[in-house]
C-alpha cells in the first residue's frame, strides 16, 4: 500500500480545516493508499518533521504555501522523496508555475498520478530556495511584515510595511558579482522561477531546470525608482530598460557597505554579503 505524509500547516492563510484533512485521507484510503498527517505548530516545524523522516513515503504532500514548501526542501536537504502539492497559502508561487490545481480533489488526483519532475534549487551556505532570493526593497518589506506577522497571513499584511519602506528611503547600494565581473545596484533579484509573489513578474524568461539564475538588477536609487520598478514588474515583458539589468549565470556573489536585508523563497533570510549558487535536480516535485 503506498504511503504518504501529508504535512499541513493550521496557520497558513486559507490553511486545511480538520473537516478537510478527513476528506484528504479519504481520498486516498479510497484509492488503496494511506496517509499520515502531521499537523505544524509553528515556524521550523515542518522542516524538523521532514528532517527526521521515519518511514519511506510515496511522496511528502505539503498543504500550505511557499514558506511550508521551502522548509520542506530544506527539511530534505537533496534527498528525492517526491513533493506533493495541495496548493493553501498566500501566494502559491510554486503551485502557479507549475499548473497545479487550486481545488483540492483535482490537486489530489495529480498527487496519485505521481507524474514527476526535477527542479534546480538555489543554495546559500547549507540553505535552499526554488523560487527565488532577492536583496534590498522586497527583503525589507518582508522583513517589516514578518516581524508583525501573527496567525493567518494575507497579502493585506504587506502593505503597511511596504509604505514605511518607501518612507524610510533608505536603499543602499549593492555590488553584485557573477560571472567574473562587477555591477551595482540598489535591488537585486535571484530568479529560479518566473512567477513572483502577487502581480510581480521580474523575471519572466526565468526557467526552474536550465541550471541558471536570471539575475535581474535594478540600478536606479531611492523611493521613486523602487516605485517605477515595482510598477513595471507587475507588467514586465522582456522589454529591455536602460536602468535594469538582465544576466543568466550560476553563481552570483551579491554585498554591501551597508545592512542590507535578504529574503528567500519569501522569508527572510538575514543579511549581505551572500553567494547563491545553482544546484540541478535538486527537488522532485509532482506535476500535472
Ligand atoms: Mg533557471
């Protein structure tokens, strides 16, 4: 009988109600499959669980959003036990990129299909991201908005925190170093995938299995500029600016003079100076 672990977390927005994890095992059981569920409590938790993996599963479903799914692959740490999606947090980016169903009986039947495919991840140090690392503008609002964060978290959590950072204005300057020369610029954008949380598009030609970054640098300063790009991006075609710029590459060293916030796959992930480096096939997920 093939067994899975379904991992949910009760705190992400629009999370499983126990009513829903019920009819998820049903699914299954009525499918001659079953189901173990761990229930997370808390940040770190579901990274603990997959950490210390008991038992071989079939797959690990994860039903929450990227920040579940992020620590689910750090929690695997490069081994390739299938990942399963039932899409529930605030942005599902993940989810969205790879076409998987929202509803959760369709996303259920390409979990039993168990059509898989391989993902390259970003490695930072002994951590993993699949979707994407940034520094300076967005670092600094998911900062301020996970500092405040409590119980169920929306896309209205951000919005507070991104006004004080365009308040602020303080966007120092970043030196981003990748294949064998320097740029500057005051944002900087690390790209495994091309969806982005909410309208946010930086780097659409971004592919998850090319064995490359799209590195996308913003270079003009101040609130004004952040303003401007934050625009664009929600409309960005490949159209090429005189202040943005585009590079592919599979190693990037980004620093600065200055604290400069740093985010990964939508958390925060402390401070420049980082080097981020492409490792292929490093996550199998389920796709439809
Ligand atoms: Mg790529």
């Amino acid at each position: 009988m093939p067994l899975y672990l379904l991992v949910t977390n009760p705190f992400s927005s629009r999370g499983l109600s126990e009513g829903q994890i019920g009819r998820v095992a049903a699914e299954f059981a009525a499918a001659g499959s079953h189901v173990d569920i761990q229930r997370t409590l808390g940040p770190g938790d579901a990274e603990r669980t997959t950490a210390e993996l008991r038992r071989e599963y079939a797959a690990i479903i994860v039903a929450g959003g990227d920040g579940t799914i992020a620590e689910v692959v750090n929690g695997l740490a490069g081994r390739h036990v299938p990942l399963g999606i039932l899409p529930r947090g605030t942005g599902n980016v993940l989810a969205k990129e790879l076409g998987i169903p929202h509803r959760i009986s369709k996303a259920i039947e390409v979990i039993l299909r168990g059509k898989t495919l391989r993902l390259d991840a970003g490695i930072a140090g002994s951590r993993r991201f699949i979707l994407m690392a940034s520094a300076g503008f967005d670092a600094q609002v998911t900062a301020l908005a996970h500092r405040k964060r409590q119980g169920r978290f929306g896309y209205a959590c951000f919005i507070i925190p991104m006004w004080r950072t365009l308040r602020k204005d303080d966007f120092p300057e970043i030196t981003v170093e990748m294949n064998g020369r320097k740029h500057e610029c005051f944002h900087v954008v690390v790209a495994n995938v091309a969806s982005y949380g909410g309208p946010f598009r930086p780097a659409p030609g971004a592919i998850y299995n090319d064995g490359e970054f799209d590195v996308v640098m913003f270079t003009g300063p101040g609130r004004w500029n952040m303003v401007r790009y934050g625009i664009l991006a929600c409309c960005m075609s490949n159209v090429p600016k005189d202040d943005i710029i585009r590079m592919r590459t599979d190693k990037v060293s980004l620093s600065s003079e200055a604290p400069v916030p740093v985010q990964m796959d939508g958390d925060p992930a402390g401070f420049l100076p980082r080097t981020f480096h492409v490792r292929r096939d490093e996550v199998t997920v389920i796709v439809p």
